[in-house]
C-alpha cells in the first residue's frame, strides 16, 4: 500500500524560507529540489506522488524528509566534505618559496614548473597548483627604476605639483621624443590556429625602411598632444620643435584664463640641457627637469605606451613618410577625443624590493 509522507508542521518563518528557496531564481538547483520536498511533505501528499511529481525517487523523498526532521533547514545543505586527501607534504609550499629564491639549474635563467617538479619529486600539478594558489608567476616579470638622484624629492615634488596643481594663467606641457621609430615593411594577415584560434600573422622577415624621430608635447590639462617627425634628435631639432609649439600655444587654456606663462617637464637628455639662449628669448617659458632615472614621472611617456600599442606594434610602412603619416593620423584621432590624463603612481618602497618571496606569499 503506498505510504503517506510523515506529517511535517511547518512554522509559518520555515514555511516563507522555504517557498523562498524553493521560488529564488539564483538558488542552487539542488537547494529548490529539497525545498520542494518539504513543501510537499507538509501538504500531506503521498510519497510516490511527490517523487511522481518531482521527477525523482520515492527514497529520495524519503531521505530528505528525515534529515529535515533531524536538522530542520540546515538538513538540506550538503554536509562538508573531507575532499581527496593531499598526496604531498605539508611543508611543500616553504620548499617551493625556498627553492625559487635560489639560482636555477646553468643554462636556464629562471625556475619553471618542470624543473621544480623535478628537484622536489613531485607531480608538474602539484606545483603548477600549489604556485597559482599562491599566485606566484614564474615567467611573469615587473620592472622598477629607483632614482638615487639626491633632489629626488625636490625635483619630483616639483613636477608632480604641476600635474596635480597646475598654476593659474599657466599651460603646463609634458615634452619628450621617442627617436628611432623604425618603418619596418613586412606582409601581415590573420591565420586560423590549429586549436581554431584566429590570430594576427606576421612574416618572420621584414625590410627596414629607415627610421625617424618624434617629438611630442602634451598639454597636461587637456591632454591634447602637439607632434613633430624629424630625421634628427639633435638640439637644433628639439628647439624648431619648441618654437613650433610657441606658436601653436593657444591664447587661454582649459580654464579659461589667458596663458602668461608656460611650464615644461623634461626628462635629463642633453637636447634638453645647455637651453638658455632660447629661454632668455623667450622668458615666459619654463623648463622643469625630472629627477634622473626618473624619466616615468614625464607623462608624454604614457602617450608614447598608447602610441606603440595602437599605431607601431605589428605594423608595416613601406617608407618613413608612410610611417610619419600614421603617426599623425593616430595623433589627430587621439586629440579629436583626448581627456587629460589622471596623474597616479604605485609607491614602491625600498624595503618592497629586498622582501623575499617567501615574506611576500606569507
């Protein structure tokens, strides 16, 4: 004779959590599953009509029913489970760090997964597991540059302040020049992977057509960006370019004001140096030099980062003048919708950079 599910009294709080369960649209399946069980049981119903309904056993019914009987809601929640058991020592991961800070085997210049695996006699897996849990990556690499200049603080302060700061009926520009763009001409395409990938292809050989020089000056509070191509970097060059943006200089900046003055971050290069004859002539004009080994505080350079990515990097020119004409359309594109940028640097300390790893992953 079919069984009749034991009678369950719900509390009228149990029963709204459950319909809640058992109706929410971002609640695991499982969880509606069991929900609905109890629902049912409490109605009254045959067992073998719940399953029937359900889509399910009439022991499964069962078996939720009295686990919610023994532990109320958190019966329907799986229990935790001991997982697989690790097949490797407890200390591997301190061996790991240690092994990591020492100098890899001769002829290779950094540690990988195998090699690893192979020196503490364990699995390629357990390694490349053990250093993604601890997101340590071997072949992944960031560079620092500290300046040991001794006006450091000085200097940057300096050309920080305009940035954040920049002074009233003032342009602050950003000035620097990326020299030896090459005009490379090689055939380029799209190719479809053996995985079914589609990925950019480029001829292993190309041809060089010369190369040029670019000079860049980046208005800080508009982020426009005023371009010359030239053959040579030489100061004769930098100077022609200076003048050019002179005259270029617009009556009032981006705060309406009239511009009287005309501030100038530059990196330590020569070209840059040895300038006062032209700044006697042109008196309201400064000239603010970065510290040295600290040429990332001159934000043309990030113009420079955006330009290499989206105009040179897999490119093909068949003459510098065609390479000179890309760079000037990219440079109009970019200044028809250009936003200043927002001035931010990550600090990195000196006792960052004598940590260990092991200091870091602890």
């Amino acid at each position: 004779m079919p069984r009749k599910a034991e009678a369950i009294i719900l509390p009228d709080k149990e029963r709204e959590a459950l319909e809640k369960l058992s109706r929410g649209q971002k609640t695991e399946k499982r969880l509606v599953f069991r929900s609905s069980i109890i629902l049912a049981c409490s109605s009254g119903k045959m067992i073998k009509d719940i399953a029937s309904e359900l889509h399910t056993r009439p022991n499964t019914v069962i078996q939720w029913r009295d686990r919610y009987l023994r532990n109320g809601l958190k019966g329907l929640y799986d229990e935790q489970r001991t997982g697989k058991p690790k097949k490797y020592p407890e200390d591997l991961k301190i061996q790991i760090v240690k092994l990591i800070e020492t100098d890899p085997p001769l002829g290779h210049a950094t540690w990988n997964g195998p090699l690893i695996a192979e020196k503490l006699n364990v699995s390629d897996d357990t390694i490349w597991k053990i250093l993604r849990d601890e997101g340590i990556q071997l072949q992944r690499h960031r560079s620092w540059c500290v300046s040991t200049d001794p006006e450091f603080t000085t200097k940057s302060v300096d050309v920080i302040g305009l940035y954040m700061d920049p002074p009233d009926n003032a342009v602050v520009i950003s000035v620097d020049e990326k020299p030896g763009v090459q005009a490379l001409e090689r055939p380029t395409g799209y190719v479809k992977t053996s995985s079914k990938k589609v990925v950019k292809a480029l001829k292993s050989t190309y041809r060089r057509n010369g190369t040029l020089n670019l000079f860049a000056a980046l208005d800080v509070m508009t982020g426009m960006v005023n371009p010359k191509t030239t053959k040579t970097k030489k100061r004769v060059d930098f100077l022609a370019f200076m003048d050019e943006v002179l005259r270029d200089m617009p009556e009032k900046n981006a705060k309406n004001q009239e511009v009287k003055e005309i501030h100038v971050i530059l990196d330590n290069y020569c070209t840059h140096k040895r300038c006062d004859e032209w700044l006697s002539e042109h008196p309201n004009v400064k000239f603010h030099y970065t510290p040295t080994s600290a040429s990332w505080l001159n934000m043309v350079e990030i113009f420079f980062s955006i330009l290499s990515r989206e105009t040179l990097k897999g490119a093909s020119f068949r003459s510098i003048d065609a390479l000179s004409e890309a760079i000037i359309a990219f440079v109009n594109e970019h200044n028809s919708k250009a936003k200043p940028f927002i001035w931010k640097k990550r600090e990195v300390k000196g006792s960052q950079l004598r940590n260990t790893i092991g200091n870091l992953v602890n």
